[in-house]
C-alpha cells in the first residue's frame, strides 16, 4: 500500500485515513501547517503511525516542509524509476522531433546490465522508432536479437565495440556508463540512477487534468508512478515531453555538444 500525504490547515494533531485516490486505496496522512511547531510535532506522530501500518513509499506535496521526519521513520518517496524507464521509448521519439533527426537515419544505443523484460520492451519499441538500435548489455541479448530478426526483420547490433555506442545520436542508459565511453552524440537519457532522473534526464510529466484536479499540490511523478504502477493509467495516457532541446546544444551535461 502507498502513503499519501496532504499539507493543509486543519486541526493541530493533523489526521490519517484511507481513502481512495483516483482508483487506488491509499492511506492519507494530513499534516496542519498553519503553526509550523504544530505541523513539525504532527509529521513526526503521522510518519510513525504511516510506517507502523506497513506503507514504506508516499506520494509527498511539493516542496513539504516536514518530509525528513517521515524519511527518518522509513516512509520514502515513491520511486519513479520504473515510470521514466517505461517511458524512454516515448522520450526518444520526442527527442528525436526536438533535435530534428530522421527515423531513417536515427541510430539509439542503450547501456543496460541485463535483459530484463522491461529492456526487451524497450528495444522492441526503438526498432520501431530507429533505422539503427545498438544494445550493450552483459547477458540475456542473443535471444532477444534473433527474435526480433524473426518476428520484424530488424538487425540489433549488440555488444558491438566502444566506438558503436560512442558514435549513436542517442543514447539510453539503464546503467551506469563505463568511464572510458566518450560519447559523441546528440543527446544521452540517464535512466538508472533513482530520484536523479527526474532532474537529470530533461524528461517531464504531467498529470492529466482530472488526476491534476483530485490530488493538486502533489509531486506528479510519484503519483503518476503509482497510477502506472497499479494499473490505472497506462504509459501512453501519460503525458510526456523532452524539455529545453530546441536550439540548445547542451542541457543538464545530458546533451553533447
């Protein structure tokens, strides 16, 4: 079960309660913030009574005030990891419309450590989207590739020498990079480093209107992951841009001049 936290004015003890948020039953902390002594001693009683439930991950309001004391008792943002890797097909293909490259010319490199099933998906989607996908990963690729030459006709490079993924115009990282890769390409997608992707990535979400309406003030990400996460909204009912890439050459270290 998710936490959802509110910040609002109301009684100085604040209150807890399950509710049902946009289809998923959450549980509701709401913290007073019209005295701050008040909020402080209510988050630090609301985060125990969270944790002692059993919830571990919480959808937190926009720039809390109080979310160390329910990071201390264990209750964390919902990760987004697994939204913004789902997504990374949908964030090429923008990027790709952003930094005007052709589809048939396009070459997209992904860094993973393994083929997970959500890596499969990935793959299968760019080689719908490139004319070239190159796939470095340490195990599980030679299945995926001969299916994918079976089933569309599409050849992935995979594990092919440094220079092929140096020389992409995107690259996907599902894993940390080696540090002697250079790359020389257009734009790269951290994708594997936690909470940092929201900032690092230029990947930004939003919620659609009636999500917006029910849970305002709220992070986005964390709620929409939790939305994707249980089935609520699939990925392309989320909206999604690539921010800031038109007439830049660099963003974030993440686009190479």
């Amino acid at each position: 079960m998710f936490g959802y936290i509110v910040y609002e004015s109301g009684e100085r003890r604040g209150r807890m309660a399950f509710r049902n948020l946009l289809g998923v039953r959450v549980l509701e902390a709401a913290v007073p913030g019209r005295r701050r002594l008040y909020g402080a001693m209510a988050a630090r009683r609301l985060a125990a009574a969270m944790r002692k439930a059993g919830v571990t991950q919480a959808v937190f309001p926009r720039d809390f005030p109080f979310a160390e004391s329910f990071w201390r008792k264990g209750v964390l943002p919902v990760s987004t990891l697994e939204l913004y890797r789902a997504l990374a097909g949908r964030a090429v293909k923008e990027a790709m419309t952003a930094l005007s490259l052709s589809p048939g010319e396009v070459t997209v490199a992904v860094l993973a450590d393994r083929v997970t099933v959500q890596v499969e998906e990935l793959i299968t989607e760019l080689c719908m989207t490139a004319r070239y996908v190159v796939l470095q990963a340490s195990r599980g690729g030679e299945d995926l590739c001969r299916r994918l030459k079976g089933e569309y006709g599409v050849s992935v490079l995979y594990n092919p020498g440094r220079s092929q993924v140096e020389e992409a115009d995107l690259l996907v990282e599902l894993a940390p990079p080696p540090p002697e890769l250079r790359f020389q390409g257009r734009l790269i997608l951290p994708l594997y480093d936690g909470e940092r992707v929201v900032r690092r990535s230029g990947i930004r979400l939003e919620l659609p209107p009636k999500a917006a309406e029910a849970a305002a003030g709220c992070e986005a990400a964390q709620l929409l992951a939790v939305l994707y996460r249980s089935g609520v909204l699939q990925k392309y009912q989320i909206p999604l841009k690539i921010v800031d890439i038109p007439g830049k050459t660099h963003y974030n270290a993440s686009i190479v001049e």
